[in-house]
C-alpha cells in the first residue's frame, strides 16, 4: 500500500508519477508484466530499457498524449525530435516481445520465482547471516545482516565475490547500505538453473562464517 498511498499524495498535490521499468518490468515480477501493476499504481509517465530488446541500445518512454502536447508547448517539439529509434532496434524490440509471449517467459518467471524465493528462505534458518528474502517473480533480495538485523554490507560484497569466482553465479549488492544481494536472472531461468545459485549461496555463506571465527 506504500507505492498506491505515496501515489496519490503526489497527484493530490499536482505532480506526475514517474515508473522506472528498467528493471523491473517486460514480465520479470510474474503475476504482472509490469511491476507497479502489482502496487495498484497507475503511472503518468513509464521508462524502460535495455531488457526491451535483450541488451541491444534502445530505450522508451510511455506516457500520455496530453503530457506530451504538454511538454511540446513548454520546451519545443524539436526537443521531441531526439526521441527517435532505427527499425532494426525495433524489430528487436518487437521479436523480445513476441518471444516472451510465445515462450511463456511471464509464467515461467512466476513458478521458478516462487521455487527460488522458497529455496533461499530455506537458507535463513541454516545460515544467520540472511536476515531476509523479499520480492516477486525472478527480481529477488537477499538480505546479509550481522547479530541483531544489523547490515552487513562488507559481508554482502564477499558473498558476491565468492559466489561469481568459485561458483560462476552472477549476482550483485544492493540497497542503502549494500547489504542486499541481488538476484535477477534470464527469464528463461529453470528451477535447475535455481539450484545452482541455491548452492552458490549456500557455499559461500558457510565459507564467509567459519572464516569470521
């Protein structure tokens, strides 16, 4: 209710609310293709990237034809002119999209999603140092903390470490405090492909522990 409440502050007080997909959204969180769908939020202006296409360079921005007139009195409509792509970054664009349709990636991000977040909750109760596991789909946090739920963002990093240089899995450290490693695979991830970052972790974390001692 945080996103849905902030949202409506903000409109209340005349601004526009502004959804960064970058990440997050073209079917990665499962149950939504887009993330803020699953907060109730509707946004006035959306941008995405680099997953549109797969990693090739091309980006957009959704929003509305009133908010675009709009801006188009205020700055010029030659500003709008930059905003332009090539037709064969947007048949890349276009095949992404139709591949994660056809392919059902959307669902499979939704059931080896709730595979791995069970599987890493599991680590929770053999390895202290994972205050807590959170998110949707295959967009994961792992949360690494010292006694009491403090973070423990210097514990995060060798994770991440050890993870990519002994076990070849590619995660990252997130958060305010760098305490949270970041999970956020292919869409065509498998549940076996899950395992491998279950032992990963699991390897890591008993490693970093005993050599604390």
């Amino acid at each position: 209710g945080y996103l849905k409440a902030v949202s409506e502050y903000i409109h209340e007080a005349g601004g526009l609310i502004i959804i960064d997909e970058i990440q997050t959204g073209f079917a990665r969180c499962g149950n939504h293709f887009w993330f803020h769908q699953a907060h109730g939020v509707i946004p006035d202006i959306v941008t995405i990237g680099k997953p549109m296409a797969n990693g090739h360079p091309i980006s957009a921005v959704l929003t509305t034809s009133e908010i675009v007139t709009k801006f188009a009195q205020l700055h010029g409509e030659r500003v709008l002119e930059e905003y332009t792509t090539d037709p064969v970054s947007l048949i890349m664009a276009s095949t992404v999209l139709n591949i994660v349709e056809e392919e059902g990636l959307q669902e499979n991000a939704r059931i080896v999603g709730e595979y791995l977040m069970s599987r890493l909750k599991g680590l929770m109760d053999k390895h202290q140092c994972i205050g807590d596991v959170r998110g949707e789909g295959l967009f994961i946090g792992v949360e690494i903390v010292k006694a009491k739920g403090v973070p423990d963002g210097d514990a995060a990093k060798r994770l991440v470490k050890r993870a990519l240089l002994e076990h070849h899995v590619m995660t990252k450290e997130d958060g305010i405090e760098h305490n949270v490693i970041k999970i956020k695979p292919p869409l065509c991830f498998t549940t076996e492909n899950a395992e491998t970052v279950i032992h990963a972790l699991d390897e890591s974390c008993t490693f970093i522990s005993s050599s604390n001692r």
